[in-house]
C-alpha cells in the first residue's frame, strides 16, 4: 500500500500549498501594489472654500497644438481589481479608469480646483450647490452629456445597494438629493453645510458615466474622457485610442496608450530601464534608489501632505500620558527617515497634518521636534517610566521599515518596542483598537479634511482615541472661514495643539513619485497619484 | 495472459482515478474550511481599507456570504461541475476564460522549458555516466551540483541585469505580444525559461547519471558484453531503456511544478501565468479563483503522476506484474 502514503503525502503537499500562499500574504510584497485609498482622499483644493464661492468658468483649457500626433504610450501600472469607476479603491483601478472619464471638477497636480465638466459652481449657504455644466460634450457612444448624467452617477455613488467607497465620504448626501434644475444645470441639496463640496466631488469615484449606463466597464467603457478604452485583460493590459472627438481642442496628444500591469514593482522598474514601458504611474518611494541616475529613466516628484501616523491610544496606559507620548516623538530622528528611508523624497513632519503643501500651511511656523533621547528619557522618568517602558507596535506589510526604523531609534530612551506586521486587511478590521499603531494617511485636497477624520472627538478613525473640543472648535471654524489669512491662524492653532498634546507621531509628508523614460514629455506625478495623459507625449 | 495483464492494467488506472477524484473533492472542501478559517475579509479587501462596515456587510450578502459553510460549498460545487465557474469575486469577471488563458501561458512556458531541458540534461547524464570519474564526468557533476543550488530568483535577476539591461538582447519582461510568431515568442520566453532550467537540468542529470551507472554495472550488461555484443548496441538497446525509467518520475513531478509554481519567475518576468493569479486568489482571498486554479493544478499534479506510472508500469515488466498481479 506504498502507494496509498504516496497518494496522502500529496494530499498534504497540495492542502499546504494555498496555506504556504496565504502564509506569504504575511510577507510585504503586495502592499505597495494594493496600496488601497479611501474614498474622496483627494478632495479639492485649499481654495473654494465656502458659500458664494464661484469656479472660474473661463479657464478651459484652450486649444494648444494640434491634435493627435503625439505618438504611442506604453505605461506601467498595478494590476486593477475592479474597474468599475464608482466602485474604484486601489491605485491600479484609478490609473485605468482616469483617462476614459472626467469629472464635474478637476483636481490639478498644484492641487488647485479647475472646472472639467462642470464650468461654474455657486452656493449661498454651503448647502445647496449649483453647478452649471459645459455644453458640447459628447460620451464615446456619441450621446449627449447632461444633467441626467450627473443626477445618475451621484445617484449611484451615495446609493446604499452599491456599497461604493465613496458612500463613506459622501455622508451628507443622499439618493435624490441631486436634481436636474435644467439640462445644463444640476442642484446638490446636502443634508449639512460643506463650505468646500466642489473640493469634495472631485473624489476619485465621481467620474461621471452616462445615464443610461448598463454596467461592466470593460465592455462597456464609456466616459467623456481624452481616451477611450478599446480593450481590457484582468490583470494583464488594456489598450486605450484617443478620442477623436474630445471637447477639449487639441487635446489629447497621444494617438494611443498601452497600460500593462505589472504584480511587482521590482519588474516595473526592470522594465522601465530596459524601455518596454515608458511610463511608471506609480514608484514607491522605498524603491526610488534601485532606479540609477543616467540611465534614461527620470523621477518625477510632488509633494504631497501623505504621511504615517503612529497613533497612541491616549485612553490607555502608558500613553494617557502626555508625556510619555511626547517622550515617544522625541526619540524620533525625521531628518534620517527623510533622508535614508525616502531618498530626499519626503518632508520632515512636526506630529501634525498640516502639511506644507496646502496653501494655509505653507508659512506655518512652528518649533521643530528635533530628536533629543536625554530629554525623552527625563519625560519618561517624571511619567514614572524611570526603567522605560515594554510596548507593542501593529502595522501592516508595505511600512514595516518605517516601523523598524521607528523601533531602533526609539530603544535608547528606553522605550522598547515589539513589532507585529499584519496583512492590511486585517490590519484595516481592527486597526481603531490598536494601542500603538502605524498606518499611511494619504494626501486630502482639504487642509480640514485629515484632522477632521484623524482626529475629532469621537470620528470612526480617530486611532488615538484623543479628545479635544477646542480642537473640535477650530475644524468647525476652518470650514466657516473663507479668508485666507485668517484659515492660515486657524491651521496655526490647530497644528500647534497636534503638536503639544502628540495624539500621533507625525515624522513626514512623502513625496507622490511616478517614473518616465528621457522619451515622454508633459506627464508630470500629481500628490493624489491621479494621472492626466492629456498633454503627454512620445517621442 | 496478455488479456488478463491488460484488464488488469484497466482495472489499476480506473481505480487510481476513482482515488483521485475523492482526493480532488476533499481539496476542495479543505479550501473552503481553510478560507473560512484564516483572519481577513473578503468585504474588507474588495472595498478598501476604509470600508464602512455597511457596505462590507452588503458586499457580503452581494456574494452570499451571510449563508451557512456548507449551503455555499454545495452552491458553488453544484455550479462547478456543470461548468459554471462564476466569477471571480475580486474582479467581478468570468473566472473560465480567465484562468484558461492564464494556464495556456503557463502551459507554453513548461512546454518550452521542456524542450529545452529534457534533451539537454539526459545527454549530459548519460554522457557523464559514460565517462565516469573522468574530467568530462566531473565538470558536468560539478556544473550539475551547482546549478540545483542556484534558486531561479537570484539567476533571473542576473539573467535580467546582463541580458536585458547591459545587452540589450531579448525584453526584461516576458510578456509575450498577441501577434507573435514562434520565434518572437521565444525570445520572450528565452531568460525566463533560462533562469528556471538549471535546477531542472541538475536534478534530471544526476538520476539519470545514477541509475546509468547502476545499470551499466548490472549482471546483464556484463552478459551482453560477454556474448560480443557491440557495446553501441547493450547501450542503446539495453541500458538506456531501463536507465531512462526513473527519468520520467523526476520528469513527472515537476510538470506541476512547472505549470503552477513559478509565481516568483512570473513576477519577476511579468509573465501572466497561473502561478501569479493563484498567489492574487489567496491574498485576497477570492474563494471561486482559488479554487477552480488548486482544483486544476491539483488535477495536472495527479495526472502527471499517474501518467508517469502508466508509462513506467507499460515499460518495466516487473512493475506491470506487481500492479496487475494485486487486481487479479
């Protein structure tokens, strides 16, 4: 019977092998290919802030050259998992999606708000939004673009049966509360004031499809956009042709793209160099020095307010001291994460959201937290931490060296800590419950966005479990303010409260990278990682 | 006699296949309950980090998963067998043209490997055997020892770095066009199969080295030479017929291997072969993927195998008595 304890050796080999797979899953190699992004990360810009506030209707984009003739792109790209644009959450799915579609309004790589389909946009109270659309515009099936169209994909968005990411974002919109007021003017009646909802809708989910859509994009892909896609392989290629009939003249320059998707960065980068693409959309910025100066390849770069938080539960010991978390921020070295870890590619951080990038924050002026291990360890003493302290860190794969790094700088102040890496998804069930945390925030248009999700009383991420109703105060009267110097006090006060009370350790604000070979012209990487083929060209 | 050999021989594979549609079956049911067992959501991986835990709790319902274990294993094997594959959960497309393609890769790119690899390491077992102990002998043993160590992710990469990117040669990635010809096709498939042949060639060479001296040295090779035989002839007709045997277990095992496991060269080459979506399928966990790739590949291991020992039953007599005399 040598053959029967053949035949069960097998069944165990074949049993383990998906568990050996699953196994990997530990490992970190998927987590920068799927790194997922919520819905509306990118919402608007730091300008259109509130009530009367109107888009400048004038500043189409205006014929510049003539159309098509701009050659032929091959991009890399991760592989998407839906393509279904409402439904969209992973980069690979954006990066497919962006050039067949456009958006009522859209967010430029200077992360200003520009009109796309929508040409003004009004409000009195913040409440109720008026946009009027651009006439002319066709869809690939040669249909009319009207207000039936945007009542039916914000219908469908916020509709509670399709279960979009972007349901999550859009809380104070409901089915129906989009109306047609004639066919190139639609009304957004909002549950609650939002000062800054033209920022909102240019969330990554909100392209717009027709009306009459049927659903499935890979055989019926149907947008507005410079492009359309001609041809879709899951998790292989997709081919796009430009459209002839795009309402923005001369635009797009390419003649046509080819999207490969690639499972792994490292062969995106081979592939890269070698010239069988031309274009990556996405370089993850640990990787940025396996790319060689010289040899062909350029790196483009956009700051962005995207960064890790290591979020300390303030409810719990030992971290419901301040000063024990203060003591945590200053074991930190920013300048070498910086520098050794992001290649330059990054931006010293001060433990609070407002980033350089947005316009508010750009003169904030705030005392720098150098590292100082003398001083952590005196705050751990007076916290009654005289031996340090024993503490366990949960992060997911694709950041597990930032928490490495984190781990290593923190020990000589004598706080020791465990690392346990998790998949993401599993991260992502339990990450609120976490005592001490390290997840990646990417970048919002809204400079009030990040700290109203991170950290107002009682908000569903609030990771810190951190409390402030001055705080609170401060994001209510952001979204009230339309003045900029004033929005610029607000932004001050409020980061400096971040910075004194450390509900999380800020240390940077990554750079958005893409890659292009020295043969691409007018691609430039935009900080919400969209991309915008419109002006590219091939030589 | 030879009637009753041959209905024995009938008797042996039906029941060994009867044995291996029972173990398909329970790779199945072990997929489910290990899916079910491990942490992570499917509803969490579709939509994103930031779900909401309405909208995970519809994606579940969406693909019924608010049923009982059993009523959804029953659902979709009912569905497998009448070849209705679903979709897959993940991409929300047909699963069978999907995987069908992915295999047909991965299918060229073990038949390709083959080709080169079968003629190339018998040769030099053979060769190796003949000159034994010579320097022809210890330089292919020495090149043989060497390469079984040399793991596929290191040679590709600097199969890449010299050939693709110093000399540019042949593409970094093995994405073949859809209007190649076979030899377009090759040169795609080159590095790849490249970078998996040492370990193969190795290990074939050194059994078919061993079981060559073994028989060499057997009592009717010295009888054959003993009767004047040519010695071309005792090798050809003698030797190598039972020499080759345990080549073509060796060679059998690693067709699975080679059809399923290559998810490291299929990364590193981009290639869309099915290592690649099972590995996807297990990470997110897309139950209908994961299953109907382990079923096919869990089929492809057993058939290659039983294949394997058909053909070595049908050519050594001995085995052929031991299977058949056990049915009769």
């Amino acid at each position: 019977m040598a053959a029967s304890v053949r035949q069960t050796l097998r069944l165990v080999l074949l049993a383990g092998l998906p568990l050996l797979l699953v196994l990997a899953a530990c490992a970190p190699i998927e987590d920068t290919a799927d790194e997922q992004l919520e819905a509306g990360q990118a919402t608007g810009a730091t300008e259109g802030t509130q009530g009367t506030e109107t888009g400048d209707g004038s500043e189409t984009a205006s014929a510049t050259g003539a159309a098509g003739g701009g050659g032929s792109l091959t991009y890399a790209a991760a592989p998407p998992n839906t393509i279904d644009p409402h439904m969209m959450s992973s980069l690979g799915d954006i990066h497919t999606v962006q050039p067949v579609v456009n958006y009522l309004v859209r967010l430029g790589s200077d992360l200003s708000l520009q009109p796309d389909l929508a040409t003004e946009w009004e409000s009195e109270d913040g409440q109720t939004w008026t946009f009027t659309l651009r006439e002319g515009v066709t869809f690939h099936d040669g249909s009319d673009f009207t207000a039936e169209d945007v009542v039916a994909t914000f219908d469908r968005l916020v509709d509670p049966e399709v279960a979009s990411a972007a349901a999550g974002s859009f809380t104070f919109l409901e089915k129906g509360g989009t109306t047609a007021v004639d066919d190139h003017t639609v009304q957004f009646d909002l549950t609650e004031p939002v000062g800054d909802f033209p920022a909102w809708v240019t969330a990554y989910q909100a392209a717009i499809l027709p009306s009459d859509w049927e659903g499935d994009f890979a055989t019926n892909p149907i947008g507005t956009g410079p492009f359309e896609l001609t041809e879709y392989t899951p998790r292989l290629s997709a081919r796009y042709e430009r459209n002839p009939d795009y309402w923005e003249e001369g635009l797009p320059k390419l003649d046509s793209m080819e999207a490969i998707y690639y499972e792994d960065f490292g062969a995106q980068i081979t592939a890269i160099q070698s010239g069988d693409v031309d274009l990556m959309t996405l370089l993850p910025g640990d990787l940025v020095d396996t790319v060689p100066a010289g040899g062909g390849v350029e790196v483009l770069s956009a700051p962005s307010a995207t960064h890790g938080q290591i979020t300390m539960r303030v409810d719990m010991e030992p971290w419901d001291d301040v000063r024990v978390r203060q003591a945590m921020a200053l074991t930190v070295d920013r300048e070498q994460i910086v520098e050794e870890l992001w290649g330059g590619h990054a931006t010293v951080a001060n433990d609070h959201t407002l980033a350089p990038v947005y316009e508010e924050a750009e003169a904030l002026d705030l005392d720098r937290r150098a590292q100082d291990i003398e001083r952590a360890q005196q705050l751990l003493t007076e916290a009654g931490h005289p031996d340090g302290i024993d503490v366990e860190l949960t992060t997911y794969g694709g950041i597990g060296i930032f928490a490495q790094a984190v781990a290593e700088m923190a020990a000589p102040a004598g706080i020791r800590i465990e690392i346990t890496v998790e998949p993401t998804d599993v991260y992502y069930q339990h990450w609120t419950d976490l005592p001490l945390a390290m997840e990646t925030w990417l970048h919002r248009s809204s400079i009030a966005q990040m700290p109203s999700l991170a950290f107002r009383c009682g908000a569903d991420w609030n990771v810190p479990h951190w409390c402030n109703e001055d705080f609170d105060a401060l994001i209510g009267e952001l979204n009230a303010t339309v003045d900029e110097g004033e929005r610029a006090e607000i932004a001050a006060q409020m980061a400096a409260i971040l910075h004194e009370e450390v509900p999380s350790v800020i240390a940077w604000f990554q750079d958005t990278l893409s890659a292009v070979r020295d043969n691409v012209s007018g691609y430039e990487s935009h900080p919400a990682n969209f991309v915008d083929f419109r002006t590219t060209t091939v030589e | 006699m030879a009637r009753s050999a041959d209905s024995g021989l009938l008797r042996y594979f039906l029941r060994r296949l009867a044995v291996m549609l029972g173990l398909l079956v329970l790779v199945s049911v072990l997929i489910f309950a290990m899916v079910e067992i491990l942490p992570g959501d499917v509803g969490n991986l579709i939509l994103g980090q930031y779900a909401t835990a309405e909208n995970v709790d519809l994606v579940r319902q969406q693909l019924g998963l608010d049923r009982p274990l059993a009523v959804r294993y029953l659902d979709w094997m009912g569905g497998f067998l009448t070849g209705d594959w679903g979709d897959s959960w993940r991409l929300g497309t047909p699963l069978a043209p999907l995987i069908g393609r992915r295999l047909y890769n991965s299918v060229v790119l073990a038949g390709v490997a083959f080709a080169f690899v079968i003629p190339v390491s018998i040769t030099a077992g053979i060769v190796s055997a003949l000159r034994r102990d010579r320097l022809t002998d210890r330089v292919i043993n020495g090149i043989s020892v060497v390469s079984i160590t040399i793991p596929e992710f290191v040679s590709s990469m600097f199969l890449i770095l010299f050939f693709s990117l110093l000399l540019p040669w042949f593409p970094s990635s093995a994405m073949v066009p859809e209007d190649a010809g076979p030899l377009t096709t090759l040169r795609y498939l080159a590095l790849p199969v490249i970078a998996i042949s040492p370990v193969l060639i190795g290990y074939i060479a050194r059994t078919v080295r061993a079981s060559m001296i073994t028989e060499l040295g057997a009592d009717y090779t010295r009888t054959a030479y003993l009767k004047g035989l040519d010695p071309r002839t005792v090798i050809t007709k003698h030797v190598l017929r039972n020499a080759l045997l345990p080549a073509i277990t060796v060679i059998a095992n690693q067709i699975a291997w080679l059809v399923g496991g290559l998810v490291v060269i299929e990364a590193v080459f981009n290639y869309p072969g099915i290592g690649q979506l099972l590995l996807q399928a297990a990470l997110v966990q897309d139950v209908p993927m994961l299953e109907a790739i382990v079923l096919i590949l869990a089929a492809i291991l057993m058939l290659s195998n039983l294949a394997a020992d058909l053909l070595y039953t049908m050519l050594n007599p001995r085995v052929r008595a031991q299977a058949t005399g056990g049915a009769t």
